[in-house]
C-alpha cells in the first residue's frame, strides 16, 4: 500500500515500536524501521549532536517476531532518525509517511513539546511529509495493551495517508483492559499533559525531579480530559509558524490573501507596516490559546 518510516523515542529495543511495526507491515504497507540505539525520550526535536567531520553510527537490528522488516539502530534520537531517512541514509523508495512510537506514556496537552515521539512526527511535516505520533497511556498494573493501540494506529494510518502533504496527527490511547477498543475523537491540547514535572530536591551539585499526575479541572474537549475518561484522541498539529491573529471580524476567504504576501493569512493585515525590531508586540501577533475557543475553529469530523 505505502512505505513507512517508522520510528520512536524509546529506541530500537522498544515494545512499542516493535508491535507497530508488525501491525503496519501486517496491513499491507511497505515498512523501514529507523529508530535510536538507546532510550531518547525528552528529546523533542533535537537532532543531537550534528558533527559535519566525524560518522554518526548506525546498525542493522531485527525486530522481534519481525525478521522481514528492515530495521536500523542509530546513534541519535528520533528526530535525527527521521532526518536520515528522509535524506536517502537507508536507500529505497521515498516514504509517504511518517510513524512515530508507539510511545510507552500518553503525550497530551502542551507538554508534547518535549516528546520525542511528538518531535519525530513534527519533523516529518517540516521536510514536507505527513506523519502521526502513537502513545499509549499506562495501565494501573503496569501491563501495557500495545494491540489495541496497534490497531488504532493502523487505522488512523489509512486515514493520514489520504491527507495532504505535511498533514500531522498526535494519536493518545488510554489505558483499558485487555481485549477492549476505546472510542476515537478529536480533542483540543490541554493546558497540561497527563504528569507534570516537580522538584522535589535541591543541594550542591544536584537537583532532583519527580513526575507527578496532573489533578487540575480541564476543557472536557481536551486530549488530557478524555484520556483520563477513556477515549482515545486525536489532534491535528502544526509545527513552525508565525502568529498572527484573526481581525476582529474574523478571517478572510483564502482568496482575500495578496500573494505577494503584503496582507497575510488574516486578509486585511499589512505585516510591512509593522516596524520591528524595538516595537512594541502588536495585537496582531497574539498567541492562539488552544484552550480559548474564539482562538481556534478546527474543522469538525464530517
């Protein structure tokens, strides 16, 4: 059907990843798995260190229960791996998309700007590539149902690749007992992810961090909010942009737009009339509060 470029943060020996790759390879598609040789979560989109003289190592794995994937362990996190990929490090056709995880952890809320997982799906659409993120949230046994996740991927999978280029979807599925598929629906980013960092030390030479489960009220349209009830989510996210905010009167029809980019995607907005740099922030460059429902009008499911 497709070539995939699967990856994640939890590296090559990663459950996860080995149950998605199976169960992509299983619907069809054509899969290469590149993937870090050792644990990279955090990492966002870092790419690691970048040096131009020197090698950046790289094996062949094979994948558990898996031995006709291609499969490729390198020393750099998920963001890097994607990166080689799509540069032809691993030879073979062009991918048509991008898979990252499945992590072991949901990534909700703004906090997915530090995932790994998150960052390996939001490079892809900086190369101009479609990609999805996966993450399964932990059960209270400590038993992970990478099936169900597996299968969710799978079919939010055939979706994405009948998107446009640079489309990216965050998928997160809760933590439900075995056997059992949850419902899949849209959701808003929460103001907060599932945990939150906390410190919870400090002396000479050493600070100490724990993670802690977030127990503020949120949006009951957020990703955070529905996991926590059960239902798996799925968010549409754009990386790099600029901010501009919509006029008071709202956006204008795409075909109001100069194309010579005097007036921007807001219609009426004259962005060379805005001096820079020492002026004051305008009005028009106010951050789009996902959380705020005059910010944002996704396009509803038909």
């Amino acid at each position: 059907m497709a070539r995939l470029l699967v990856t994640n943060d939890d590296g090559i020996h990663g459950p996860g990843l080995h149950a998605l790759a199976r169960a992509l390879e299983a619907d069809g598609h054509d899969v290469v798995v590149v993937a870090p040789d050792y644990d990279a979560s955090g990492t966002s989109a870092s790419l690691g260190r970048f040096d131009l003289r020197g090698h950046l190592p790289v094996q062949q794995a094979e994948l558990p229960g898996a031995p006709g994937i291609e499969a490729w362990a390198l020393a750099g996190p998920p963001a890097m791996c994607v990166l080689a990929a799509v540069l032809g490090g691993f030879g073979g056709p062009e991918p048509e998309a991008i898979v990252s995880g499945i992590n072991a952890g949901a990534n909700t809320g703004r906090a997915i700007l530090h995932s790994g997982t998150v960052g390996a799906a939001l490079t892809a659409q900086n190369f101009g590539y479609r990609g999805l993120a996966v993450s399964l949230a932990e059960r209270d046994d400590d038993e992970w149902e990478w099936d169900c996740a597996s299968h969710l991927a799978v079919e939010v999978t055939r979706r994405l690749l009948e998107a446009p280029l640079r489309a990216t979807l965050n998928l997160n599925v809760p933590a439900v007992p075995s056997g059992v598929t949850p419902p899949l629906r849209w959701a808003r980013l929460a103001s907060f992810g599932t945990v939150r960092s906390s410190m919870t030390g400090a002396e000479e030479g050493a600070l100490q961090f724990e993670l802690v489960a977030v127990d503020q009220e949120l949006r009951h349209d957020t990703d955070t909010a529905m996991i926590r009830e059960g239902i798996a989510t799925l968010t549409a996210l754009g990386g790099l942009a600029e901010v501009w905010a919509s006029p008071p009167d709202g956006p204008a029809d795409a075909a109001d737009a100069d194309p010579g980019g005097v007036t921007g995607p807001t219609g009426g907005l004259h962005v060379e009339a805005h001096a820079a740099p020492g002026d004051d922030l305008s009005p028009a460059h106010l951050f789009a509060d996902p959380e705020v429902a005059d910010h944002l009008h996704p396009r509803r499911p038909d």
